[in-house]
C-alpha cells in the first residue's frame, strides 16, 4: 500500500523537533532510544531490541523468503553545547543540545523504517541500527561488542550525515576513504628537576620536549609519502617546572588524522622512533601512548555504485555527486565498516545552515524525507524482489 509522503513528511517533522527538544549525551539517550523502540513497534516490525550496547536499539523488519540482510544506520546522540536558537522546539536540557543533526538522522531512519513496514517491495532482512555516542567514537564499538554482528547478522551497512552549506536535495559520496582517522597521542618525558639557576646539577625535561615538538614535524614532511595524506597537530605541552625551577617532567599531546590505516600505523612507528631518540639524545626517559579513536571510514566501490543508483531514484539524478575529497572530520560509522563493507554518504542541509556543533546550529526538516526515501531506497535496491 502506497504511503501518502506528504503526510509521513509532517510526522518526521514533528518526531525530529521532538528530539531537538530533547537531546541526550552520548550513552544517555535513554528517553531517545525509548521513543525510538515505541516507533519501530508501532510500525510492526518482527522485532525490536533495546539496549544493545548502552543504549542502542536495533529493529528487524523481514519479509518474503530471502536470506540476504543489509542494515541502515543512524546515531542518536547530542552534545554539550548550549543552544542559542529560539525555535519553540529548542533544547530542554541545558548545556545540550542536538549540534550535529543526530536528531535528524534518527527520524530518516524512523521514516525509512515506517515506509518499509507498510509498503514493502523487497525480500529479505533489513536491520535498523541506531546507534548511542557517535560523537564520542564509543558508541559502534560498544553495540558491536554487544554481539551486534552474531545477534542481528547483516552482510552490508548504510549510513547518512547531513551536511551544512550543501543545498537541500542532495546527495554526496565517494569511494574509498571519505572520512578520516583521529588518533591521540601523549608523549611524557622524565628527568631530574632543580634550581633554574644550576641546570646541570640534575637533567630538566623542558629542551627535551621542545626539541621532541619539533621533530615531530618531520613525520609529516619527511616520513610520508608526498601523495599520502596525513596531519599530527601537537596541541598541548605541559611541564611541572615554575618560575625558578625548571621541571622534571613533560607532558605532550596531540592528535593526527590520515585517511588509511596504513598511514596511520607509519605515524605511530615515526612518532616512537623521533621520541625514544629525542629523548636519547638528551639523556631523559620518555614513554608515548598512542590511541585510535575513530578509524577512517573507507566504502567499498560495489556499494558506493548501489548507494548511488538508489540515490537517483530519490533525488534529482543531476542533484547526486561524487565527493572529490575525502573530509578530515571523523566518524564511528568506520567501526561497521570494519566488519562489513558499506557507503557512507552526505545529504544537504542547505546553503543557510549553520556549521556543525555550532551554537545555532539546527537540522533542516526539509531534508527528512529524501532521506527517509534514500535509506527505503537502498534497501529495496539491495535486497530485490525476484
Ligand atoms: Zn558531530
Ligand atoms: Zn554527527
């Protein structure tokens, strides 16, 4: 039964500023994952399961007899930023707020899976996954740790983010690396502190770890490849040293994106091998921890082509684009990645909307329904009635 769009439109629009004005931290979205399961029930999906990894919700909708199974995904998570918008359905939880448009892709995804529900038009398994603390780069893990794999198998992953300054209406990807890498990483230098006026009585850290700063430097311009991509930003150096002692100790951190993993493991090897002969060469004890909080997120071709053939159903087919450039912010969708393959892509949130995690930031309800369509769309595509 065809669904009427203009009235599944209003619906979106009312659930999204119902979020907006109901954001939750990441791991926190108890109210959100609790409207979000009394939706996917009310749509009559097969099943749906709370609480997978903290927070998360994943609703399962089957139909006719074929064993395929793709997932769809959205986060659900806010962030601590005030919110200086005046709307009437602006943030009720002071100090958070919907910043990223997570609120929005909840309610595509909730479209996405009400018009599957009712209209049908593909056979097999379509899992709805909504995710808790994307922003955080916790949240995947912890829904995949949760035995989301081995509990609610599924062979392909979609997933959207809506995108500021881009028109309404459009729809971007690419394959390959789209988003990057965000490793940290914490250098500590040990020495001997003392009086500022006798340096060479005990073995101060300072020159050590400025010396250390500037050699990192080099990872970039002289280790990488010219063709690779790669950024390792030192953005905090502290010492225990005051006005006439000079310190015993050092603290260095900072974070690098890179778009492959392989760049990635070469600026962790670098930044060991300048650090332990930095610290060699001015006799001080160093240790560095380096983390990976978000790995690239890498589409497979394949699917990137399918992404793209569903998307020209929904959208004017000159409004779909490929992205020349991946983009250095980062993204927990990676980790899916990780086990499946899938696509990653951008939909517009107008020419007029204000950045990302910005204080007046708000997501466009005008994209709603291309999106709900989209993820329809790709679902129907990937798993075709015979
Ligand atoms: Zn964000
Ligand atoms: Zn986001």
């Amino acid at each position: 039964m065809a669904m009427d769009l203009d009235a599944l439109e209003r619906e979106m629009t009312a659930w999204r500023r119902d979020l907006h004005a109901h954001p939750e931290f990441g791991f926190e979205e108890k109210r959100t994952s609790a409207f979000v399961a009394a939706k996917l029930r009310e749509f009559g999906l097969d099943d749906v399961t709370e609480g997978v990894g903290g927070t998360g919700v994943v609703g399962t909708l089957k139909r006719g007899s074929g064993n395929r199974a793709i997932a769809l995904r959205a986060d659900m998570d806010a962030l601590r930023i005030t919110e200086q918008g005046t709307q009437d359905y602006r943030s009720q939880n002071p100090g958070t707020m919907h910043a990223c448009g997570h609120d929005g892709h909840t309610t595509m995804l909730l479209g996405a899976a009400k018009l599957l529900a009712q209209e049908d038009g593909f056979d097999g398994t379509v899992r709805f996954v909504f995710q808790p603390a994307e922003e955080w780069g916790k949240g995947a893990l912890a829904m995949l740790a949760d035995g989301l794999m081995e509990r609610f198998p599924f062979e392909e992953i979609y997933g959207l983010h809506n995108m500021p300054g881009f028109p309404v209406g459009h729809f971007q990807t690419r394959a390959g690396p789209i988003m990057s890498a965000e490793d940290n990483f914490e250098i500590v230098l040990k020495g001997i502190g003392g009086h500022a006026a006798r340096p060479h009585w005990g073995n101060e850290v300072l020159v050590a770890a400025c010396a250390t700063v500037m050699n990192l430097q080099t990872i970039v311009s002289r280790r990488l490849s010219p063709t690779d991509v790669g950024v390792v930003s030192v953005t905090e150096l502290t010492t225990d040293g005051t006005r006439n002692a000079l310190p015993g100790l050092a603290r260095i951190l900072g974070d690098a994106r890179s778009f492959r993993p392989e760049v990635s493991a070469e600026i962790e090897k670098q930044m060991r091998i300048i650090a332990e002969g930095t610290a060699l060469t001015y006799n001080v004890a160093t240790e560095v921890t380096y983390t990976r909080e978000f790995v690239p997120t890498l589409n497979d071709a394949a699917l990137v082509d399918a992404a793209f053939a569903a998307a020209r159903t929904v959208f004017e087919p000159d409004h779909v684009s490929t992205a020349r450039e991946p983009m250095t912010g980062s993204e927990d969708f990676a980790r899916f990645l990780e086990h499946v393959p899938g696509c990653f892509a951008f939909v517009g949130n107008g020419k007029q909307s204000a950045p990302l995690h910005n204080p007046a930031y708000d997501f466009n309800d005008d994209g709603l329904l291309y999106g709900a369509r989209f993820h329809a769309a790709v679902a129907r595509q990937r798993l075709r009635s015979a």
